[in-house]
C-alpha cells in the first residue's frame, strides 16, 4: 500500500490535471432562475463563505435589500428586511450554486447570467454580467432607481442580444482569450481590458447581425467598448466551471474554491467535500480612488473573484501584468517575486498561461494547503477595495488569513490518517 | 559662443522636444490623390530610401507594376514596364511626400490614405490602409484579380466607411492608443494587436451609425476585427507626423528618418536637411512562416516601418512586447538587454511610452548618430521578411547598417565646423 504522501502527491496531480483539462467555454447568456441550479424567484445569492444575515457586512445587507426590490419581492427596504427575517427570503453563498460573483456576487432570479460550460467535462458554472465601470453598483452594495433600471436594460435587452451573439458565434472559448490576454498584460483579475478587448472582437460581427434592432445594437456596443472588466465575470465563471470537476478528489489537498464575504475567507479543498475552512477576512491594501477615502473606510476583503488566483490567474501572475503594480506601489521585481513566491505553494504550472516576462514559464496553479502550511506562505489575490456601507473605493492586494488553511490541513489528517 | 557639442546638445533636446510635444490624431482616410503633397495621377510611391527603377528588388518591382495595373493606367505588365521606362509614370519614395510604407510600401493615386495630423505643429502625415493580414499583398509585391480587387474594396467601401466614423468620433488621439499599447504587449510594429483591438473599440459605435449600408458594416467590422496589424499604418503615420517638424533642426544630430528598399538602407538627420545617408540593407535575421522558406530566399531589409524605431518602439522597446522574441528565440533578459542597448544612442526618454517590465521607465527615443558612431552600436530594427521576388514569408530583426551614421556624422562635421 502506497504511503499517505504519495497518495495525496498522486491525487493532487490527479486534481491539477482535471483542472488543466477543462475547455471553458461561454455559451449563453440567460436569467439565473433558468439556469442555475437551486434557484428560486426568492432566492438571493451573494459572495461566499456562507454567512447570516445579522453577521454580513454593509455591502452585502445593502447588495440583498437592492435585488429584494430590483426582483420587486418587496417594495421598500424595511418590508425586504423584514422577509429576510420571517425567512420568506433565502439567502445563499454564489458557490453553492455553481456560480461566483465579484464584489457582493448578488445574484437573484431575474439576474443576467453568463453560462460557461467546461466542455471537457461536462459541467456548467456562472456568473451574472458585468454591470460595467462605475463606483457604485449592485456589485458594490449599492442600489438606486439608476442602478435598479441598468439592472433592468441588462437584463431585458443586453443579456438576450448577447445570448445571440454568443450562440451565432457558437460560444466563445474563455481559456484562449484568457491564453491571449496574459500575454497582453492581463493578470485576468484587477486587469481584464485585453480580455474584453478580445472578447468583443469575437463578437462584434454576430452582434450586428443579431442585435433586435439600431437601438439596442448602439446600446449594446457603447456598453461592451466601454466597460473594460467586463469579461472579468466570464472569467470567473470559467474558472469555476474548471475547477468544480476537481472537487471530490479523494486525498487531493488542492483548494477548489477561495472565496471571502467582508467578514471571513474560506477555502474548500478537493479531497474534503464541500466543506469551508474560515478565518476572519484580511484589509485589503492598495489605492484609493479619492483622497478622502483611506483604510478605516474599508470593509474587508469581499467576493468570488478570488476563484481567478484558484486557477493561478490575478495576484499568482503579476508578473504579466505590472500595471496592477500601480495600484500598491510595487515594482517589476515585485511582481516577479509575487509570482514566484506563489509556485512555492502551488502543485504545478500551467502552460496554457505562459508569462512573458519570465520567459513564458507557466503561471502557478493548483494551491496545495500542505505547501501554504508547510511554508506559511499565504496566497496573494488582487482585488478590489469596498466601502464598509456600499461602494468601490480602491483596489490593491490582501493576502489570505493563513488559519484556514492550517484547519483545512487538519481536517485533512483527520478524515484520512485512519484511511 | 557656445562649443560645437553644447551646440549639438542644445539642438538634439529641442529636436526631441519637438518629437516628443507631438500630438497625432487620425482625422481623416482620403484617396492620396486628394491629400498626398505631390500626388499625380501617375505616380507610384515605394518605401524609401530612393532608387532607380533598375536597381529595384523584386517585391518593389513587382508591387510597381501591380499599382501601375490597378490604377489603370496599363492594362498587361509588359506595358506597364514600357510606360515605366518612358517615363510615363513617376516613381519617387513615399518619404518624399510625408508618406510612410509598410513592405514595398506601393501607394498610388487612388490608394486610401490614413491622414494623422499633428495638432501641436499643424503637419499631416499619411500612410496607406492595411491590407490587413496574409503573405500575398501588394504590400509584399504581389498582385492578381484577388488582390485588385480587395484594394478597390478597401478603397471605395472601407476607406469612406472609416473616414465617417473617423470624423464622428472627432478623430482618434494615436499617441494614446501607442501608449495603453505599450502595456499590453505591442512593440507597435512587429505586434499591434493591442493597438488595433483599441482603435476598433474607439470608432465600433461610430461605425454602426455611419457605415452606408448593413453589409458594408459586416464586411468592414470583420475586416477590422480580424486584422490584428490594421493600426500599425496609423502608428507609422503617427511617427512620421511627429518627426517630420524637427527635420530641419539646425546643429542637430538626431536621426529624423529610418527606412529601406530591399537594397539600401537610408537616414535623414534633422541638421542636415532631406540628404538621405544609405548603405547596403541588411538581412532579417528570424522565424521563416513555412519550412520551405530560409535566408537564401529573402529580399534585404525592406519598408519604412523603421519610423516607429525613428520614435523609439519596434526594436527600442522589445522588453515592452517580450512575445515578438519567438521570431528569434530570445529570452525576456535579452529583450530587456537590447530596450537598454538602444538607450545608450538615443537622446532621452519617452515618459508617454512608459516600458512596464522596466519599471514604467521611458522607451529611448531620439536617435543621436554621434552616439551611434561612437559605440558603434547599430540600431534593432523589427520587422518582417519579404521573399526577394514577392510575398511575406518570416518576421525577425534587423541591425541597421553602421555605414550610413558615419556618412551622415562625416557630413554633420563638413556642415557645421565651419559654421
């Protein structure tokens, strides 16, 4: 019989090997009630790990009040507050419905989905549309009669034009645009002007074909040119869908999912179910977008996008994107050592993502707790700064608590030391 | 009175800051007939230096007698050729009239025409439209009823469609597209991929609202999106835009032109007027596009494309574009080590063409023949291979000639040591 350490090195090639395997591919774009698994009309999702409603941070209590009222379940924020705690609202984390969202992750019925299936294995994964540039959005925490009717033109006009576009290309293949815009200074996280970029070009022919009619075809473009994260989502989504094929691989320490709420940063790991390992969520540090914003104004480190670093994109590969450097006052070197630091505590590297700068070696990928633990090197992720009450105010880097990952490591021993 | 050198140094600075306070703006596409300086009926221009009909490389001759049949002033090569050797078609360098050629550069009459104007100085500068991709074009020499006719389409759909949605956007700021280029990986002439996605994304939504009909807005928006080196004729006429007002700059030793025939390579300097130094071109030395292809079979370096190298991109920032060292097996250390080489000829530094892996340092820029001549280093050049009878068959790069800087540095001192 083989000895545990070899099983989980086996199991963990086993893992890293499924992820690198999967063909993400963008094929629709419908309402989450159509396609997202365990949806209802009364089902609100936002960024995990799971969390009450009486523990969840400012942008999150605000995001849920917003989409309570954008799906018109309730029409003031005192009558959606009170649904929530008679329970005639349900509120869950994105992740358990195959699905991430950045920033609050909201997600409701009614919301505009990207539909990404990982046509190696089968399995789909989503995310809602961008709601583009912008300080204050859905995504945010933030909800108005403008939000609420952008929301809307999304989901009535832009989402089923995009749908058609989508499906007259016959979908569009996420990993090679991501393959792509790596090599255009995208780390695919803080950065995805490249990725859009490509992604609109894909599509921009079938969209003059597709689109209903002038109005929304100049609405759609004006959007789509403008909004230089868009793809940021279709991204997430992609990600998602290649890592969730992982989940369940016996012995495999790898992390399927990172993910942070604005109170606590979980990680699931593949050979422990579906089970999250949590620790209180860190500052971010970074950027402020305006002078009178600084760090006690921050919530902490929230949303899905951190599925991007689960897949060796965002702060795993700075070093293909120095610009992001702007945004903490680092240097080349610094993003080369980030990005070396992280193959520290990674499985393997993925030649998919080649780096430029470091003579187009494979970006890291497959986080292993053994090594994160063994090291106490903790990931880095490139993210997005949120007001403590609602709105984006910055963007930099955190790196993650490491005590989920010691409780993870744990865990681990228990459920298979006796095995 | 001042010393020679401080003399010359006075002047290279106010050259560069003539170059550098350049503000190109692509205002307009029109027939070089209409806005071309010096434009007859039957004139063909070719990338410069000059040289007699004779003397021509294969790609330039046969590009010559490609224009000569599309214009319709021949109707079979042999006549064209007699009209030639008549005198009945004038044949000069596009440099000749503010007009900058990829490859063979061939332009004649009816060939439509980028025009950059450069507000900070009130000059206009012009280059053909892109043939867009593909080893056969008229760009490489080659012609046949496919060729014919995709230039007329470009000239009487294409050109008019971009010259509406040109004008209403108010026209496109090139430095700036050059400059978020430069972040994402373009060395903005053997890769512009960044340039031309962004260029598309500035005019898509003019050019839904002024395209004439639906299938000229398909035909046009697939012929932009899968182009990837459209804007480099709008770089290149940028550049020329912007070196054209220091020409002429008294005492100064920076060069103002870069560009070769297949046979010679020449340079202007900017105190010595429109003299153009040459020496024999050199070879490319890169990747062939087919097995088949290898050195014995290329034409000497050939086109004006070195102008983006005369603003320093191309070869002076190849460790903004690490990608473009898979033409020659080059590594990120040895693209940073030649950005730094250059650096060591080259007046100052660029803040507007901030190089990322570099630490946003400047590209160099303003090349300065004394400092060529005294470190003997001979500036890199990117660019592509064109087979020595016709067609695109490789991309690499390309050391200048030593000998022109000496001619021109010989010159310089005759000129001014008695001044």
């Amino acid at each position: 019989m083989r000895d545990l350490k070899t099983q989980v090195d086996q199991a963990n090639e086993e893992a890293l090997r499924i992820v690198l395997s999967g063909r993400p591919v963008l094929v629709d774009v419908r309402p989450a009630i159509d396609v997202v698994p365990g949806m209802s009309r009364n089902t609100i999702l936002h960024s995990a790990p799971p969390i009450e409603w009486r523990d969840m941070c400012g942008p999150h209590r605000n995001g849920v009040l917003g989409a309570i009222l954008w799906e018109g379940l309730a029409d003031t924020p005192a009558d959606a507050e009170a649904m929530i705690e008679n329970g005639d609202v349900l509120i869950e984390p994105c992740h358990h419905h195959d699905t991430v969202g950045a920033g609050t992750g909201i997600t409701s019925a009614s919301t505009p989905m990207l539909v990404v299936e990982n046509t190696a294995h089968g399995n789909r994964a989503f995310s809602c549309l961008s709601e583009g540039g912008g300080l204050e959005l859905l995504k945010w925490g933030c909800y108005d009669q403008k939000i609420a009717d952008h929301l809307s033109w999304q989901a009535e006009v832009l989402g089923p034009t995009l749908k058609s576009a989508i499906e007259a290309v016959g979908g569009v293949d996420v990993k090679n645009i991501i393959s792509k815009a790596v090599q255009m200074g995208d780390e695919c996280h803080n950065r995805s002007i490249a990725a859009n970029s490509l992604f609109f070009r894909e599509i921009a022919v079938a969209l003059l074909d597709t689109a209903s009619d002038r109005k929304t075809l100049i609405d759609s473009v004006t959007f789509l040119t403008e909004a230089d994260q868009f793809f940021l989502h279709g991204i997430m989504a992609a990600a998602k869908s290649m890592l969730n094929p992982a989940a369940g691989t016996e012995f495999s320490t790898m992390v399927t999912a990172m993910a942070r709420n604005g109170v606590e940063f979980g990680i699931r790991v593949a050979g422990l179910g579906d089970t999250w390992f949590t620790a209180p969520a860190n500052h971010v540090e970074g950027l402020f977008f305006r002078s009178e914003w600084g760090p006690d104004d921050a919530a902490p480190d929230l949303g899905d996008s951190s599925i991007t670093e689960t897949i060796g994109l965002g702060g795993f590969i700075q070093a293909a994107a120095p610009s992001v450097q702007s945004y903490v006052g680092g240097s080349m070197q610094q993003a080369i050592d980030n990005t070396r630091e992280m193959a520290t505590v990674c499985i393997g590297a993925n030649p998919e993502f080649p780096i430029p700068a470091l003579d187009f070696s494979g970006a890291p990928v497959g986080i292993d707790i053994r090594k994160v633990v063994k090291t106490q090197t903790a990931p880095l992720i490139d993210t997005a700064i949120t007001h403590r009450d609602k709105g984006l105010i910055g963007a930099g880097q955190v790196r993650t608590p490491l005590a989920c990952f010691e409780q993870a490591l744990k865990a681990f021993a228990r459920q298979y030391a006796t095995s």
